[in-house]
C-alpha cells in the first residue's frame, strides 16, 4: 500500500509545472495568435507579414501578412453611425 503513495508522489511532482514555465500562458497566447489569423515565427516575420503581438517571452513573434487596406476610425459611413457599434 505505500508503493502507491509513492507513485501517486511522483506522478504529481511529473504533471505539475515547474515555476517559471509559463505553459498555460504560452498556449493562451498560440491561441489568439492564431485567431487573429497570424502565425508564431521563431526569429522574425517575412517582408510580407507584419507583426501583431508576440507568441511567447523569449522573442517567437505572431505575423500576418500585410493588410492592402486599412479601416480608418474617421471614415464616414453612407447610412450614419459607425461599423464598431450597432447602426
């Protein structure tokens, strides 16, 4: 019976995080990156993508390429109200 208190121990030290790992933030961050339709790129981005956050703290980038347009905020829109809030 103490073998597997043993074993049950060093299961838990295996499946817990060292501190500092970060690994759920990491994954978090994968995620939105690719939401947002980027990629993570381990040194920098290609001259045709741009930079929209990072994918980890050690320098992994998240690019997408480069928008031929830009929604500007003072655009003005044919039936009035803005495109950010409900017409």
């Amino acid at each position: 019976m103490r073998l597997h208190y043993l074993l049950f121990a060093f299961l838990i030290l295996f499946l817990v995080p060292s501190p500092g790992d970060a690994f759920i933030q990491k994954t978090i961050q994968k995620v939105f990156c690719r939401l947002r339709g980027g990629r993570c790129a381990v040194f920098s981005c290609l001259a045709r993508e741009e930079q929209i956050g990072q994918c980890s703290r050690r320098g992994r980038k998240c690019c997408r390429i480069k928008r031929k347009y830009k929604i500007q905020s003072d655009t003005i829109w044919p039936f009035g109200g803005s495109p950010l809030r409900g017409v």
